[in-house]
C-alpha cells in the first residue's frame, strides 16, 4: 500500500509478477505461468492505495506487470501471456498453427464485450442495465457455438489452451451474475457446452491453484462496492 517499502530484487533469473488477489486480468497470466509449470514469485499490489515506486515498474500502475528475468518489466495482461507463451516453449498453449492462432486472438478480443458487460453489472449497484445482460448472453452463445464447431472438451483441444485460459477468469466468476444481474441469464440448456466446459475446466490441476469459490468473489465485490475493498480475505485460508 501506499508508503511501503519497495520489495527487494527477485531471485537472480526467477520471474516476478505483480499481482492483485482479485484481479481477474493478473489471474490470467497466473493461469498461464501455472500451466506451463513456470517458477515465479508474486507481489501483491493494494490498488486501493498503490505504493509509489510501483508507478516505476509498470506506467500506469495496473496490475499485472510481470519482471522478466533479466529485470525488464512488461505489461498488459494479453502481451505478458503471449510473451511467456514463445519464451518457455515447453507446453505451448497458442496453436502452432497461424490462422488458428489467429482466429483465437479475434475470440478474445470478442470476448471483451462480455468482460465489459460483466464489469458493469457487477459494480453497478442497485442496477440492473438490460443491454449489459444481453451483451453478456449473446457473447456467451459465441463461445458455446464455438465449442460446439470445435467438438473438443477444450477450446485448445484435449487440454486447455491460451483461449479456454484468457477467458476463464470472467468464466469462473459468471455464477455471482445471478446474484447481482438478471438471475435468468445463465439458463442452463443454452449454455449446455460451456457449463461441461466450465466443470472440466475446474477440475484441472493448474486452473484449481488460482481458483475462488463463488463465496469469496460474492465477499470481495461487497467489500469493492462498499468502497473498502478487502484484498486481505483470503490470505489467512489459501496463502
Ligand atoms: N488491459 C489491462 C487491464 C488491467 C487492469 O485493468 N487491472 C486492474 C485490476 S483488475 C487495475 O490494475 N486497476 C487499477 C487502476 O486502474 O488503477 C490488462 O489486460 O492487463
């Protein structure tokens, strides 16, 4: 938070990511680094209350910011994953092939409607915008359309790849929607594909590591939406 100390240097050669325990966009590259088995540490930020020098790492002091191994830092959720994707071969979550990749990176893209759509039923209170529930359902239908053109358990194929890991974090989130939006909007038989998907997904060993039970997320937003976000909720029974 605001006046601590600088964090002292990482390990010579381990990578260092800024963070936020919330954040949907640094769990992303979480997903990624766990995916591919990458030795990292975190540093979490109090974006409520930033610390001064983090404006030195990362310009406009969001989070994530990941500091490579040589001390460079770089930015941008999509950037930092692509990154890691062609630095550590082993496992590569991008198709190799151009034009998939290329279509993947337009459905992600895409999909920043329903992460839009999603921020603002989420932390509009008292509120509910008919135009944000459908932007939200009808970027749904494209996935769950996709999946089924696919015809694989995964959009990445038999194991999750770059896709099925830039989305989930909206994906993991989508049950509190009920909550605080129209509680029709997940109807189960027109998302019949991308529930099983969403299941799978929260069985595999690497997403499970960064995953949060719909309690806590329905904790934190209340704690975000009172003005006093607790980024400390979870330290005690997952750190
Ligand atoms: N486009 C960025 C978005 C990152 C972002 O919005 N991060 C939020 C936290 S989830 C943040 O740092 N907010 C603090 C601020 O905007 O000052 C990415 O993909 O990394």
């Amino acid at each position: 938070m605001q006046g601590s100390k600088r964090p002292s240097s990482p390990v010579k050669g381990k990578l260092r990511l800024y963070s936020n325990r919330f954040c949907p966009y640094s769990q992303r590259v979480i997903l990624v680094l766990d995916a591919k088995k990458i030795s990292y540490d975190v540093v979490n930020i109090n974006l409520y209350s930033k610390p001064d020098w983090y404006y030195d790492k990362s310009p406009f002091g969001k989070v994530p910011a990941l500091e490579a191994e040589n001390g460079d830092v770089i930015y941008e959720s999509l950037v930092i994953c692509d990154y890691l994707d062609e630095k550590y071969k082993a496992h590569h979550l991008h198709s190799q092939d151009p034009l998939q990749k290329a279509k993947d990176r337009l459905l992600i893209e895409q999909f920043n409607r329903v992460v839009n759509a999603m921020y603002k039923i989420l932390s509009s209170i008292g509120r509910v915008n008919l135009d944000d529930d459908e932007a939200v359902a009808n970027g749904l239908i494209t996935f769950e359309r996709e999946l089924m053109n696919r015809g694989t358990p995964f959009f990445g194929g038999n194991k999750p790849g770059m896709l099925d890991l830039m989305i989930w974090p909206w994906c993991e989130r989508a049950e509190i929607l009920k909550l605080f939006g129209n509680a029709n909007l997940l109807k189960k038989d027109k998302y019949r594909r991308l529930l099983e998907w969403s299941r799978r997904m929260a069985e595999e060993p690497s997403v499970k590591r960064s995953m949060m039970d719909s309690n806590t997320h329905i904790k934190y937003l209340q704690s975000y939406r009172a003005g006093r976000p607790d980024y400390d909720m979870i330290l005690n029974s997952t750190d």
